[in-house]
C-alpha cells in the first residue's frame, strides 16, 4: 500500500474511479474490482478488496476531491457504510470552505493592519504640520 499511496497526489485520470467520480459529479460504485471497467486489479488482489465506492467532495459546486473506500471479498457495503461516507465528505467539504475562508480573513486582517499603520503615520505627519507655524525641520524630521 506504501508503494501505491506515493504515486499520490496526481491528476484523476478518466481510467480511475476518482476520475469517474468527478465526472460524473455523484457517488460511483465498482461492485467487483475484478471487472474490466477496473484498471488496477493487481492492487484489489493484493489489498484483498472487490467492493469500491467513491464519493465527490463538493465545495460550493466543484468538485475538490474524492473519498475511495473498498471492502474485503465476501463483505457489501451497508445503507449505514454509504451514509456514513456521505457524512463525511460533507464534512470535509465544510472543513475546506471553513480553511479557505479562515486564510482569506486572515489575509484581510493584514491588510487592515498595514492601512492602520499607514493612517497612524499620515495622523503624526499630520501633528506635526499642525502643530508647526513656520519651522517645518520637524516634520521633515518626521517624515525621514
């Protein structure tokens, strides 16, 4: 399994379940991983897994990835099992959006700190003027 997770991540090509999935944008199901619409067989004899299912995960409408799981020869999938993937998809589709918008706040947060510190600047320049008739070295001090 070692071997096969390091070819991760790549692109889903349209040979792979992930890829099936995302095209079709909905739950994909592979009843025998000894099937010919199967690429991999090797893996599934090797993993001991016939049953696969692939669900997207949707963040708004895109699609951002798949969740694959596969059950032993001799074990189906329960109602219970596919909910539960669903579940958890939606899940990490929350968990993405709540990413995405936690880096964009925080980016948003820097930009108003650096327009604060550029508005506490001009507010001194600004005193300083003001406080100055005719003698402007200070502020030109200021301003350096």
């Amino acid at each position: 399994m070692e071997s096969y997770l390091k070819q991760f991540p790549r692109p889903a090509g349209t040979d792979t379940l992930s890829g099936q999935v995302i095209k079709a944008g909905a739950m994909q199901r592979i009843a025998d991983a000894q099937d010919p619409n199967y690429r991999d067989h090797q893996l599934a004899r090797k993993q001991g897994f016939r049953e696969i299912i692939g669900f997207p995960i949707f963040v708004g409408h895109a699609i951002w990835g798949t969740i694959i799981l596969a059950w032993p020869d001799g074990h189906t999938r329960t109602q219970a099992h596919i909910d539960l993937i669903e579940t958890f998809a939606e899940q990490a589709a929350i968990a993405i959006e709540n990413a995405r918008l936690f880096t964009e706040t925080k980016q948003r947060t820097a930009e108003v700190e650096e327009a604060l510190v550029c508005e506490q600047a001009s507010a001194e320049v600004l005193q300083v003027i003001n406080a100055s008739t005719l003698n402007l070295q200070p502020m030109f001090d200021l301003i350096v």
